[in-house]
C-alpha cells in the first residue's frame, strides 16, 4: 500500500488471477484513499465508454458489447473488479493506445502514423531493450508465424507502443 503504483497481471482467460485481482483492490482500497486503477484493456480514446459504464449511464448489456469489440476476452471475468470500482466510488481509467494505431505500427512502423495519430501516443517511443523482456516477445512474435526481420522489427516497434503508452498513462495517473 506504501506503492504508488502497483501492477497486478493476469493470465486473461483465467479467472482465478482475477479473482485475485479483485481481492487485491479490495486490500488497496481500504489503504489507499484516491486510488485509482488502470486498465491495459481499455484504450485512452474510449476513456468516455468505460465512465458511462461506471456512472450507471451504460447497462452491462450495452457495455459488454463494448468490451468484445475493445478485449477479446469474457467481460464476465472483469465484471467484478468494475463492479467493485463502480459501487466503492474508485476511478477507472483507460491506459493504451488504441488497437488501431498499434495494428498500423505492426503494418507500417511509426513512420506510417498520421501527425493525429502521433499526439495520441508518447512522443517518443523506446525500443525494447531490456534482455529477457525482448527474448520473450519474440517468442511470442514466433506464434504469429514466420516473419521477416523488417516486419519483427515493425511488431517490436508496436509492441513498444503499446507499452510506452500504459506507462505514460500510468505515470499520469500517479502525479
């Protein structure tokens, strides 16, 4: 709780790491009066959907179609942790790019951004270069099937964007 920022992952598919989750917040919620949780699922331009859905404008119904369209995983296992948020009062905020600006970058690199699509992102985004960290995401990138150095280059180069946004949007978060 002495934390200003504290990350708690997730196997997405797997209930119980939300189940934890959710008993996490409760845990820092007791502790920490303005908490504030981030969410990977939500990007920063659809920030005004998952406040109608706090705020009780939106039903579950309407905002779980949302939620497919935005995470390919069940809303029914976030559920709880919103509800939780929704009925304690805790600000929920929206911390990555937007699918289709990472997608672009995988397609094109950050060359192929428009100056609009730029000011959504940091303005400068770090490549990975921490060992272990880059070994997995390659690994991962393998999944995708054979690609050619360019095109890893261009997926590392989003999954860069990916990560220098949460971290900008977290750091914006914690003062």
């Amino acid at each position: 709780s002495a934390a200003d920022i504290v990350y708690v992952g997730e196997q997405h598919n797997l209930a119980s790491h939300h189940a934890v989750q959710l008993e996490v917040l409760k845990s820092l919620a007791a502790a920490k009066p303005g908490l504030v949780v981030g969410l990977e699922m939500i990007d920063v331009t659809q920030q005004a959907a998952l406040d109608d859905y706090l705020a009780g404008r939106t039903g579950d119904e309407s905002f779980a179609k949302f939620w497919k369209k935005a995470w390919v995983f069940s809303f029914d296992l976030y559920r709880p942790l919103l509800e939780y948020a929704r009925a304690h009062a805790i600000a929920v905020r929206g911390l990555n790019a937007p699918r289709a600006i990472v997608s672009q970058v995988a397609r094109g690199g950050l060359s192929s951004l428009t100056p609009e699509q730029r000011k959504i992102i940091p303005a400068k985004i770090h490549p990975i270069t921490e060992p272990r960290y880059l070994a997995y995401v390659k690994e991962t990138l393998r999944e995708h099937g054979p690609m050619s150095p360019e095109q890893e280059a261009r997926m590392l180069e989003a999954m860069s964007v990916w990560n220098e946004t949460m971290g900008q949007s977290l750091t914006s978060l914690s003062g």
